[in-house]
C-alpha cells in the first residue's frame, strides 16, 4: 500500500506543475488545423505559450479570449463569441478547442451554454469548424488532466454516436500525453506493421514534430483529423495508454461501444510484452521480425545495463502516469525509489507506484527528499535543485527548455525502454566520483552495520 | 646473448617461486612460460604487462615508443586510482610512422618527445617503453634515454619489454627488473623509520588499498611504497629503506620481493588483502616481519586487538546478507585474484562454490581449496566458453565471479555476473571490500532483470502465457479487458 503524504505546506516551492488549460490546449495541438483558445485573460495564453515555445521550438498556435476588467465583470461570453469567430475568419481552423480557465470558472461562467449559443447563433459561419469545450480551470490538476479532459471534450463533442460498424483492423489509440512525438510516431509503426489502421487521438507526431511546412500556416498542420475523429466509433478496438486516458475511453465506450484495453505505461519488457500480444491477438498476425529483434536488443540492452542501475536510489518528480511508467522502469532495473513526487492526489495510478509513499508536492519537496539520492528525474526546472544536491538530472516530461530534441527521445515500447536504459547508464557513467582515501577509509563514521541498502562505496 | 634475453632467462629462473623450485635444470631453464598458440591464444603481451605494473605510478609520464597501436589502442584503460597527480593517465607515445621507420629518425623522434614532455609537464621522471617495431629496427632506447637524462636533468628510464618477447606475466617481471636497474636506490630518504613496509603489487584498483591503508596507519606503519598503485616517483625511488615487505596477489612481481631482500634486506612474505581471513593474516604477516626486523613487539597486541574488532565488524555486516544469498551458487572463473579466502568468507555466509579456476593458484593455494570445497571436481584449470555456457545456461550458478573477458559468456547466458579482475568498477579489499563484494554479489543476484530476460516472449511459449492470464484473473479491469481479447481471435472481433 503506497502512502499518499498530501500537501500541507502553503507556500509551494519551484512547482512541478504546469497548468491543466496547458495540457488540453496540448491535447489539441494533436489535432489537424486545430486553433487552441484559453478563455481567461491574456496573461494565461502567454504564459502558457511561451512554456510551449522553450519546450518545442515551434511556432505554436494558441489564441485568447483575453477578458478584461470589464468582461471580468459582467461576463466573458462576448469575448468567447468575438474570438471563435475571429479565428473562423482569420485562421480558418477545422477545430477551436476552448480551454477555459480559473478566470473564467472562478466567475461561474456557463461556457458550455456560451458556446453552444454562438454556435446556434453563427451556424453558418462556424460550418466546417467544430467548436469543443475542456473545462480546465488551472486550481485544479495539471497537465495530465487538462490532456484527459479535452480528448474527453472532442469525443463527445465530435465523434459520431451509437453501435457502428467496426472495421476490423481499425485500431483507436488515446496516448496519455507523457508519450513524446517520437513515442508516438513508433507506437504508430509498431501497430501497423501487424497491419492495424491506428487511428491515434490526439496525435502530437503530425504536429509537434518540428517539419517545416512550405507555407505559413496559423493553425496546427499534421495531428488526427477532424473527420478521423468523427469516426473513432467504427474502431474494433481502443488502445488506451496512461491510466488517465480511462475517462475519454470510458466516453468513447459509452457512445459507439468501442470496447478497450488501458495499459498503464508501455515502457519495460513485460509491459510490452502484453501489448505485442495484444496487437497480435486483434489483427492474427504473427509477431512481425522486426518487433522481436527490437525485444532482443532490449534484453541485451537489460543485460549490460543492469550494472549501472543496480542499488540506485532515484528521485522522481512527474505527473501521476509518467511517475508510474519511470518508477516501474527503474524499480525493474535493480533501483530503489528514494523519493517520488507528483502533482496530485486524484490519479488511482498513485497506488500501483512501487514507492513507500508519493508524495504530493513541488520541486521543493523533491530537493528535500532527494537528498543522497544517485539520480533526480523531473523537468528542467528541477537544474538548480540538482545542481545544489550535487546529484546528476534526467529530464522527463513537460518542460524541457535547455535541451533539444526532447519531443524526438524514446520512452515506451522495446526500442524506447532500451533508449532509457542507455540515457541513464550514461548519465551515470558521466557522473562517475574518482575514489577518494577519505570516502573509503574504513575508520571514518560507519553507517549501521546490517544496513543492506546503500554504501558509501558506490561510487555511480 | 643480447642483455634482453639474459634478462629474461634471468626472471624466468626465480629462485623464490615454488614452481621454479619444483623443476628440474633443464625445465627450469626453459622457462616459466608455456609457448603461445597461434590462434588460441589469449592475453597481452610483454609490454603490456609492463605497462600495467608501472603505469599507477601517477606522476610519471609514460612514454611509449612505437607505432601508434601499442598506446592508441590501449590507453587509459584501467581503474587504478591517484590521490595527487593524474599525468599518469595522459597517453604519451612516438606515434612512429612509415617514414620514421624507414628512415631511422625513430630515436631522434624519441629525444624530442621525451624533450617536449620534460617542457610541456615538468615529470618527476619519463619511462620509455620499447615495443615489438622499435626493438626491430634496432632503436637503443636505453642510450636515447642516457643522453636525455644527462641533458635534461631527469630521471629517463628505458623499460626494455616488447611486446615480442613473450607474455604479459614476463612483461610484469621486466617491468620489475627496469624498476630494480634504474629507480629503487636512487633516492635517499631522510625519515627511514622502523615501521615503514612497501607493499608490491598492489594496484589500488578503484582506490582499493585506501580500504587497508588506514588500518596500517592505525597500528603506526607506513607505507613507504605502494608498488604500484598511487606511487609517485620518489616513494619508489626510496623504497629501498624500507623494512620489511608484502608480496600482494599474483607473483607477478615476485623478482622484485626477493632482489629487494637480496640487495637490500628487506624481508616479504605473499599475502593478500582479499577476503577477511587474509587481510587478518597480511596485517599479522607485517607486524612480525617489522617486529623480526627490530620494532618493538608490543605491535603484536596491538595489531591481534585491531583485527578482531574489525573481524567483528565485517562479519556482522556480512551476516545481515545471509538471509538474501543462503545456498546462492557462485562459480568463480578468475586468475588474479586469489580466490581461497573470498571463498571462505562466502561460504561462511552459506554460499555454496560450485567452482573455482586455479589457473594461477599455487600448489598450496590448491591445497586449502580442496580442503575448503571437500569436492575436487569443482576446481578446474580453465574452461572453454562453450563450456562455460553451456554450465550457466543451464543455471548450475547463480552467479558468476570473474574477469571481463567471460562476461558475455555468463551475460548471454543470462546469468548474474560480477567484475572481479582489473576492469571492475568497486573497491573489493580489505575488510570493507569484501563486505562490498558481498553487497554487489547481492544487488548483482536480484536485479529484477533476470525474471524478465529468462521468460521467453509471450508469443513464443503459449501454454506459459495462458497461465500467466488465467492466474491474473482477479486482476484489475485493465487486465480483464486485455483477457478478453488476448483470448479471442481477430474473426471474433470482427464479427462484433
């Protein structure tokens, strides 16, 4: 039984988090000619843009309903009104997913009715743009939820309901959003080639992958589309990854049928291994070569990594999902969870983490904890509290601003798990300690003698 | 007879090796190495082994005249750690090329090097090491190196061992030899003091002696000379004052323990500081060595008193590792390490040895193995990787103990394996060492990789999956989805 130590303290320090109207509006980034609008003041955009730019190096479209002090006042559904049909003109966008925020749902604005009026009022204006509602106010959840909530919102809101016909090899696949593009550009050929159609909701690959278009274009290019999203229900199968991807299946099961299987993380042999058989139970394909090569190469990869990973003490600060999917990874390496942070206490996921207890906090909890830890996991705002530890940083998750290519790095699948094995046995092997007389010298102050777990000795 | 094969006709007839002793004349002046196989050999050669013995001597620039692979290829490639200078990691070598060789400027190479060394770092001393091409085409290092120790005011010393002249084990002696010709004696120390000991052959390999050290400086003894590992150049230039000596691990540099006792009447005896028993017995070694050669014999109480307590200490730690490694079985495959007391101390903790190699143990060593193991069929003198695979693969071990080189025999095995030759990465002597050992043993054993690498993939073992699903039954919504279409074909569900 994990224990959930919830947060007491009032002042948070270094947050862990980053907004939930962050991760729907990135939800809908995975979407094709999707336009992003935060209902909330300008502040909340930008923010909330200029973290999208440090992490990607993208231009990325995310528009504002900016409120003022007036529309604060007397209500925000003029400007929801005035920014879809701006967008409608100026960008012409297949999808405006609005993101609402703590502006707004402090307020109490019945967005849902907002919306549904300027889209009675404008039918004609508005047709070929769906207009979908996430609400997202940012004092609850983060990233994890924002995502969950508004692939949610798009399946309700779009895709066609009731018992279709199911095509059989058509294969709907909701990714939690701790999948990177590569990630999910790689679960995309690994089901095909069992000859599966993927259809994956949202699809960060089309859009976030950095391709330079050859002309400009304001909306997002590349993601699932519209129409594809309008037809999840003619799926045999939905593929969920991440336990907060539950909800939005449990939405899709409920209004096509569209039966599904959660699997928690992708990342680590045995995960994988469940998939594979998964895919090849749905399609009757046999398990193709080049998926058991990449399984062979990840043995090999567990063999000679094991060495680095063996005793390790790791501190993890990530979302519920991705806390899950690097804690089970590293556990089943030989490592130890000395610390393991996240962000809240709502996610059923926290129990299966193979720590003591998790607690529910910021990144000044995890510099607290970590202490004498060999490695720290977390986003790039976890730097200072590593370079003040002395303990080395693995960045995961959402943000990564100062280094490139974190949308490109591999984490699920065979070739994904052996990638991780490899970064941190690097990242170990890079932060070796010379030995010292005075750390080996047997007379300086023991630690408890039957003590099993951590030696003094160890030296990466 | 060149000075080379002199000098290696005379290490190979070692008067203090009990092989040597054992042989008859003519034997004996064959020599103690077995002729190489081509093709089924293994191992470095001479200068290699000279290399290897020297090389920790840390503020040393080590210079190695040749063609580019002797150092380009081997270089910086050994764990032995430095508590100062680290010029000794810096790869110097004459690179010589084509052009040097055939127009002779490979001596003329060797002065200039040596010349920018002396300017670039400011060495204590240079060692020149000859290898196989520059001892052909007749390079006189040791004359090079005359002339740049006169005019450059350095120590510059000749290590005459290419490669071509045999195995790495005859490297280590003419390493030795070089030691013994040009650098001990040469310096005077003005502190000689009674309780000062040289421990040879001792390579502090991932600063394992600083385990023991403290324990020496506990019981008031000094360590004029480390040989090799952490020296610097003027310890080994005086360790000719010191009082007694150990002979550490292998006899590799046995010639150099008797001619010191030879020249300069320093007693040793071999020992080892792997295992508990061990390390207990080279301190009591010591002690009585300094106490033969005039140190007051209060040392002994004192010394008896500072093993047990530390006995005490390392076998409760061990103790705690009992319940994790009770009836664990370990085959050690090593040669360097003298394998008797680690297996005591293992076994001691319930392990069970199901064998060891005595490739490089002495008669005597063979001896307690024996007694220890009650079963002879365990020891081997070395196996084939095939054999060796077919052992592991068949989990007659839950571990295996041994050098780099069958580390992927045991790993594609799928079987635990631990470094315990040079290339290791964690600090194995003394009493804490061993408690180290045992720790890596234990993290090495249950690594939760060994239960996912040795199932087979699910699709590839059908009945084992159906079980795996049936007893997960119970399990959580995620997991019954997955049964209900794991179980079902692709008809089935299309038929939906």
């Amino acid at each position: 039984m994990v224990r959930i130590l919830r947060n007491t303290k009032s002042a948070a320090v270094n947050p862990l988090k980053s907004s939930q109207p962050l991760g729907a509006a990135f939800a809908f980034l995975g979407v094709e000619g999707a336009m992003p609008l935060f209902h909330g003041s300008q502040g909340c955009t930008s923010f909330a843009l200029v973290l999208f730019v440090r992490h990607f190096k993208e231009a990325i479209p995310l528009q504002t309903t900016a409120m003022d002090e007036v529309a604060t006042i007397l209500g925000g559904a003029d400007h929801l009104e005035e920014a879809i049909l701006n967008l409608k003109t100026r960008t012409k966008p297949k999808l405006i997913g609005v993101c609402t925020t703590a502006l707004v749902e402090t307020r109490g604005e019945d967005c849902a009715s907002d919306i549904a009026n300027v889209k009675l009022k404008h039918a004609e204006e508005l047709a070929g743009t769906e207009v979908v509602l996430a609400n997202t106010p940012d004092f609850g959840g983060a990233i994890e939820e924002g995502w969950a909530k508004a692939v949610a919102a798009m399946i309700e809101g779009i895709t066609r309901s009731g018992a279709r016909t199911r095509q059989p090899k058509k294969i709907a696949i909701l990714p939690g959003c701790n999948l990177t593009v590569a990630d999910v550009e790689h679960l995309r050929d690994m089901v095909e080639s069992f000859g599966l159609k993927p259809v994956i909701l949202p699809d960060v690959s089309g859009s976030l992958d950095g391709t330079v278009p050859d002309r400009w274009v304001t909306t997002t290019y590349g993601g699932t589309s519209v129409e594809e999203i309008r037809e999840l229900g003619t799926a045999a199968q939905c593929i969920v990854i991440g336990e907060h991807m539950r909800h939005p299946a449990k939405t899709l099961h409920g209004l096509t049928g569209v039966p599904y299987a959660v699997f928690q993380s992708l990342t680590g042999l045995k995960a994988v291994d469940r998939f594979v058989s998964l895919l090849s139970a749905v399609s009757g394909a046999a398990v193709p070569d080049g998926v058991r090569r990449h399984r062979a190469q990840l043995e090999d990869a567990l063999l000679d990594g094991h060495f680095h990973f063996g005793g390790k003490r790791i501190a993890i600060a990530a979302e519920p999902d991705q806390l899950y999917q690097l804690a089970t990874f590293f556990t089943g390496m030989g490592c130890e969870i000395a610390a393991a942070v996240t962000t809240t206490d709502m996610s059923k996921i926290l129990q299966k983490v193979p720590a003591d207890w998790v607690q529910i906090g910021d990144l000044g909890d995890l510099e607290v904890l970590a202490a004498g830890a060999d490695l720290l996991v977390t986003h790039s705002h976890g730097r200072q509290a590593s370079r003040r530890l002395g303990i080395p940083l693995m960045r995961v998750g959402f943000p990564i601003f100062d280094r490139l290519g974190s949308q490109h790095k591999l984490t699920i699948l065979y070739r994904g798990t052996r990638d991780l094995i490899f970064d941190v046995a690097n990242i170990f092997q890079a932060n070796q300690h010379a030995p010292t007389p005075e750390a080996l010298d047997p007379f300086r102050k023991r630690e408890m003698p039957d003590e099993l777990r951590s030696s003094p000795l160890t030296r990466h | 007879m060149t000075s080379l094969s002199a000098k290696i006709q005379d290490v190979f007839d070692e008067p203090a090796c009990d092989t040597n002793r054992g042989k008859d004349a003519k034997a004996r002046k064959q020599g103690c190495s077995k002729p190489l196989t081509p093709g089924a050999a293994a191992g470095g050669c001479a200068f290699d082994g000279a290399k290897i013995v020297l090389q920790p001597i840390t503020d040393v620039a080590h210079l190695v005249h040749a063609p580019l692979a002797c150092e380009g290829n081997s270089w910086d490639n050994r764990g032995a750690a430095s508590s100062g200078p680290t010029l000794w990691r810096t790869s110097f070598t004459t690179d010589l090329t084509e052009l040097d060789v055939v127009m002779g400027q490979g001596e003329r190479k060797l002065f200039r090097a040596i010349r920018e060394i002396k300017d670039t770092y400011a060495p204590p001393a240079v060692f020149v090491y000859s290898t196989c091409v520059t001892a052909l085409i007749g390079d006189d290092i040791e004359a090079v190196c005359k002339r740049a120790a006169e005019k450059f005011g350095l120590a510059v010393v000749p290590i005459n061992a290419p490669g071509l002249a045999g195995s790495k084990n005859l490297g280590n002696k003419l390493a030795a030899e070089a030691l013994l010709d040009h650098v001990i004696g040469t310096v005077e120390p003005d502190d000689a003091r009674p309780y000062d000991i040289n421990i040879l052959g001792e390579f502090n390999l991932s600063g394992e002696f600083w385990l023991v050290k403290p324990l020496l400086d506990r019981l008031g003894i000094r360590v004029r000379a480390c040989i090799p590992g952490d020296a610097r150049y003027i310890d080994v230039a005086s360790a000719h004052r010191a009082r007694a000596a150990m002979m550490v691990c292998s006899s590799a540099l046995i010639n150099l323990a008797r001619k010191m006792e030879e020249r300069w009447d320093i007693p040793f005896f071999e020992g080892s500081f792997y295992g508990i028993t061990d390390t207990s017995e080279a301190l009591r070694n010591i002690a009585e060595l300094l106490v033969k050669k005039g140190a007051d014999a209060e040392i002994l109480d004192r010394t008896e008193t500072l093993i047990a307590e530390q006995e005490a200490i390392a076998w409760k730690k061990l103790e705690a590792y009992r319940r994790r490694l009770q009836g664990k079985r370990v085959l050690l495959n090593t040669g360097g390490v003298k394998s008797w007391s680690v297996v005591h101390a293992l076994m001691e903790i319930g392990m069970e040895i199901v064998g060891t190699s005595v490739k490089k143990s002495t008669v005597e060593d063979k001896e307690r193995i024996k007694r220890i193991l009650k079963d002879e069929n365990h020891m081997f003198e070395q196996m084939a990787a095939r054999d060796l695979y077919a052992m592991l693969s068949k989990h007659k071990a839950d571990i295996m103990l041994s050098g780099g080189r069958t580390q992927f025999v045991a790993l594609k095995a799928k079987t635990p394996w631990l470094d315990i030759n040079q290339e290791r990465q964690h600090p194995y002597a003394g009493y804490d060492g061993m408690v180290e050992l045992v720790r890596q043993i234990d993290l090495a054993i249950h690594n939760p990789i060994w239960g996912q690498v040795r199932e087979p993939a699910p699709w590839d073992c059908q009945p084992a999956g159906e079980d795996d699903l049936a007893s997960r039954k119970n399990g959580t919504a995620t997991v019954n989805a997955f049964n209900e279409f794991a179980g079902a074909t692709a008809h089935r569900f299309s038929d939906r």
